[in-house]
C-alpha cells in the first residue's frame, strides 16, 4: 500500500513538474538576477496559533474530566479562534 500511495504522489508531481516552466535556478543557463524579484509573503508575529493551541486543551480537558458542557464551550471558542485565525490578514495592520 505504502508503495502504490509514492507511486501516485510521483506520478501526481511528475505530470505537473512536466507542464511548469523551470524556474531561474533549476535552469543551466540561469543567471542570479534572474531570480530577482519579489519571493513571496511571510507573514509576522500572529498570537492566533495560542488561541487556538488554548481552545484545544480546553476541550482535551472537558473530555478528560467529563465535562460535556466544558466541551461545546472550547468547540465554540475555538471555532472563533480558528476563524480569527485563517482571517487576520484581512483586517488590521497587515491586511493585504
């Protein structure tokens, strides 16, 4: 099974690797400004992976101990955290 699941993913990468142009490193005739230019987003310092890291223990807790009621609380809050999460660039400071 472990061979048939590479077998797929190689297959998967190879068909795509195939249709993409190369990019300025992988070619031989590749020169360093080539590769000049924007790289990407990185993005900052974000306390939302806390949260959400909070919410989760809270409700390991709740199951832990019983508590039912403990458990909805945690899945609400973190359903507003995971929420914050994915959207923080929206909005504030670094919003894009």
């Amino acid at each position: 099974m472990t061979a048939l699941l590479v077998i797929m993913i190689a297959l998967y990468l190879g068909f795509h690797a195939a249709k993409m142009e190369p990019r300025p490193e992988d070619r031989k005739d590749g020169e360093i400004a080539d590769g000049a230019g924007e790289l990407g987003f990185f993005p900052p310092y974000s306390w939302w992976p806390l949260w959400v890291a909070l919410t989760f223990a809270l409700c390991t807790f709740a199951v832990a101990l019983a508590l039912w009621w403990l458990v909805i609380i945690g899945f609400l809050l973190g359903l507003l955290t995971v929420i914050g999460w994915v959207f923080e660039y929206y909005r504030g400071e670094f919003a894009h």
